[in-house]
C-alpha cells in the first residue's frame, strides 16, 4: 500500500510539473516559428523549421529596448528602495516596544488585502497633482506602497529569529544601534534581504494596470506596457510576443534558480510572528 501512495504521488507530481513547465515549451517552440507555422492544424510540437526573425524584430525595435531600460531602472530602484526602508522598519518591529505595536503590525497585513484595481484613480490623481505623473519616481512611489509593507513583514519576522543577545553584545564593546544594525544584524540577515529584494523586483517588473495608467509618453512605457500592445485589434503577433516573453522570462528564470536557496530561506526564516 506504501509502494502505491508513493506510485501515485510520483504520478501526481509529473503531471504537475509537465502543467507548469509546458506553457514554457510552448512559448519558446512559439519564438522560432514562421507567422504562418503558428496556425498549423494539427500543431507540430517541434518546429519545421527554426528561424530567430521573431528575435530580431523585436530586439531591433527602439521602442523594445527603451522599454526594457524603463523597467530595468524602476525594477532596481523599488527592490533596493524597498530592501533598505523594510530593514529599518522591519529592525524597529522587531526590537522595540511602543503603544499600539501589534495594531500597526495588523494594519500592515491589511493592505495587501486591498485590490490594487481600486488605487488607481488616487494615484492617478496624486501623481498629477504633485508633477510626478508620467515620471520615474512618480512609478517607484506608487509601487513601494505595494512592496514596503510586505517586505518589511518579512524581514521583521526575519529579525525576530536573530538573539538579541548579539545587539547588547555589539553595544557593550562600543557600537551604537546603528552600528550594531549595520554591522551584525544585517550580515545575519542576508537571504531575507534577497528575498525582499526579489520580491519588490518582481512586483515592479510585472505590473501592467498601473504602468498603463500612471505613464503616457512613449519613452516612460514599460516592458508589460510594449507586450500589451502587440496584442492588435484585428492581428496578434504571436511570435513577436513569445519572443518579447521568452527575453522577459528567462533572466528572471535564471536570476531565481541562482538565488533560490537565499529565496526559500527568507521567506521560511522571515514568517510573520505578531
């Protein structure tokens, strides 16, 4: 009976891996396929014939690679952004006592809960208001009010696990908070630093609804933006788009299996303790 809870365990986890990884093979197959190889009945799993004109339109396209600037600087910029504000939030959650603590820690909970569908008038309005409409900043504002929160959640729950033995010891041989912050807290903290870092990346680099609303110009859109429009009104693309996807995707596929063991432990190391 064992052998078969194992056979069919074995059985269930094929079939979900051939569910996640086919839509892959699918997209790259897609790529490297002529336009009207991609309508062919029955569809051929393997390509007659391979052809990269789908990479090189798209990569010779400016409006492509400004759009991949566009997302790779407000990408960076809120992962880093958030890393450093929810360590220092995270940091004071975890070390220091103060009323109403616990409501606060709850109140943050609660904003992940907000459809971000219902933000964008605000934000609209906000932002044009302030100057900051169609703007870098105006972008890395809006989606920091996604991604604080919740890395600094983690990287509290994070701090929570480190003694805070190790903060008196830093402060008895000299070191100021600060310093005992910058020098011993954060160097133990590490894969829940790269799991928050991954985590406002991913946030930013995927938004589509709010990159659409937020920026007009063409030299402020981003990379979700430029895939939506491929999407026409009588015509799709469809190996122009898988192409797009295929460069999107995998330096995040890649930058996730190098980074994975730190991923898997900050946010395993990082739960939520209220």
């Amino acid at each position: 009976m064992t052998n078969i809870k194992k056979y069919v365990w074995f059985t269930c986890c094929i079939v979900v891996v051939i569910i996640i990884v086919f839509p892959i093979f699918w997209m790259c197959t897609i790529s490297v396929r002529e336009a009207q190889e991609v309508f062919t009945i029955p569809p051929r799993w393997v390509p007659e014939k391979i052809t990269f004109g789908a990479f090189e339109r798209v990569l010779s396209d400016p409006a492509f690679l400004q759009a991949v600037i566009n997302s790779v600087i407000v990408s960076i910029s809120v992962a880093l952004v958030s890393v450093f504000l929810a360590a220092v939030a995270g940091y004071g959650l975890s070390r220091f006592e103060f009323k109403g603590k616990n409501t606060f820690i709850i109140y943050m909970l609660s904003t992940q809960m907000i459809p971000p569908v219902l933000l964008i008038l605000p934000y609209y309005l906000i932002l044009k208001r302030t100057g900051l409409y169609d703007t870098y900043p105006g972008l890395m504002l809006t989606y920091l009010t996604f991604t604080l929160p919740f890395c600094a959640l983690i990287l509290r729950g994070f701090f929570v696990n480190i003694p805070v033995d190790l903060d008196d010891a830093a402060l008895i041989d000299g070191c100021s908070r600060l310093g005992a912050f910058l020098r011993i807290i954060l160097p133990l903290s590490f894969p829940g630093m790269i799991a928050t870092a991954l985590f406002g990346f991913l946030v930013a680099w995927n938004q589509y609804i709010f990159a659409l609303v937020l920026t007009t110009s063409a030299n402020r859109r981003m990379l979700t933006v430029v895939i939506g429009a491929k999407l026409g009104q009588y015509n799709i693309f469809w190996n122009d788009l898988m192409a797009i996807d295929v460069i999107v995707c995998f330096p995040l596929i890649i930058g996730f299996f190098l980074l994975q063991k730190y991923f898997v432990r900050g946010l395993t190391a990082g739960a939520v303790k209220i």
